[in-house]
C-alpha cells in the first residue's frame, strides 16, 4: 500500500493571521502535523500545498519531502478544499514518479491527533465497502435538545425534531462535530466523488481532548494550553 499524506495551506489565513506557521509552543503550528505523518511510518512520502513560498520553505524544513506551489484559483477564500486536495496528489505522483493509493489529508489547524487515530483511519479504509473516511468527536449540543435556531419573526425553535420528546441531553439521538483533522480516500475514489459524503463513508470518532481545530485567537489559547500540558507529561 503506497500512501500519500497531503497537508493544504493556504498562506491568507482570516480567523488567525498566519497561522499555519505562527508558533505555538515553540514550533511553527504546521510542524506537530508534519512530525505526526512522519513518525507514524504510514506514508512514502508527505506534501505540503500552498500559495506562500514561506509555508513551503517551512514544511520543507520539518520534513516534507514534496512542495506543491498552490494556483491562485485553488488558493481564493471561497475556493472548496477538494479540488486543491487533487492538485496536489497529481502533482505530488508526478515529482514523486510514482502512483499512490491511498491519500490522507491532514489539517494543519488540528495538531493535536494521534498516531493512534492514522491507524484507526486506515483500518477502516482496508474494508472493501468503505470509500472514505472523516473524523469527528462527541458534539457539545444537540440538534435535538438545545441547538436553536431562530425564524424570521424571532421564535426560536430546535434545529432538528427529536422522534420522541427529549427531556435529558444524555437521551437525545448520539451527535458528531466534524473536526477537520483526518480524511481519508481510496486514491479512485477521491477523484470520483463529488461530495464528502457518500454511502461508503465512515467516521472516526475521536476524543475531545485530540479534536480541537484552530479558527480563532481562542482556539489557538486552547490549544497552547493542551500542547503544553502534553509536553509537560
């Protein structure tokens, strides 16, 4: 099994002013992601796209072995991530001379995975039936019981109608919050979809703790705090 692990990087990041290679705890954000594909021992090979020169330059000096200069159309804030995911593996195979067949995707934002979720993703993506794989973990609210939304006139009413009355959060139907930090295809697949989800999509259901993605100067304080408290065990 030849594997790939893309990292996509865009260099205008909005909710956190470069990001990607800020430091956090010493290190610039991207680098747990890169340490973490490398000492898995999963991939052939690692490649970090991007528009900035600078985001390259760094994930070279971390450990990505293949660069991939990102097309301005492929680079826009409202430009999907799927497209940029293909770019990349097709000019990744094409330095790398080689075909891979199975592609993950880390986000740079969610450095707090383990190799332990790699794996598990992996292990679902042996099965036959299974064309991709996402992560997420236990979600904080619930459609059902207390995620609102407001209508026109200002009633609020639940997101979603629970299939009985809901009294307690613990008996409402089980809720994920995707976290951006895994995704997996079956090379062919990956250039078959047209969407994430499909009738061979698994999860990987991982603990809060290894969840956080980084949006906001909040989230970035968290994270910091977790990665200390882990370096300081």
């Amino acid at each position: 099994m030849n594997r790939l692990c893309t990292i996509c990087a865009r260099g205008d990041s909005q909710g956190v002013k470069n990001k990607n290679i800020r430091l956090i705890s010493g290190l610039p954000l991207i680098a747990y992601t890169l340490e973490i594909a490398e000492n898995s021992g999963l991939f052939s090979h690692i490649a970090v796209s991007s528009d900035s020169v600078e985001i390259l330059e760094v994930s070279r000096a971390f450990g990505a072995d293949i660069q991939v200069f990102r097309p301005a159309n492929l680079a826009s804030h409202a430009a999907p991530k799927l497209p940029a995911i293909r770019h990349c593996v097709l000019d990744a195979e094409r330095q790398a001379d080689q075909k891979f067949d199975r592609i993950f995707d880390l986000d740079a934002t969610s450095p707090l995975r383990g190799i332990e979720d790699l794996v598990a993703v992996d292990n679902f993506c042996n099965h036959p039936t299974v064309t991709n794989v996402i992560t997420a973990s236990p979600a904080h609210r619930s459609p059902y019981f207390n995620l609102i939304e407001i209508s026109l006139d200002g009633a609020p009413t639940l997101s979603k109608t629970p299939p009985q009355e809901v009294v307690r959060r613990q008996d409402a139907p089980k809720c994920y919050d995707m976290n951006a930090s895994i995704y997996a295809w079956n090379k062919d697949h990956l250039f078959e979809m047209t969407k994430l989800f499909c009738k061979g999509t698994r999860v990987h259901i991982m603990p809060e703790e290894r969840s956080h993605d980084i949006d906001s100067e909040h989230d970035f304080d968290i994270v910091e705090f977790l990665l200390n408290k882990r370096a300081s065990k």
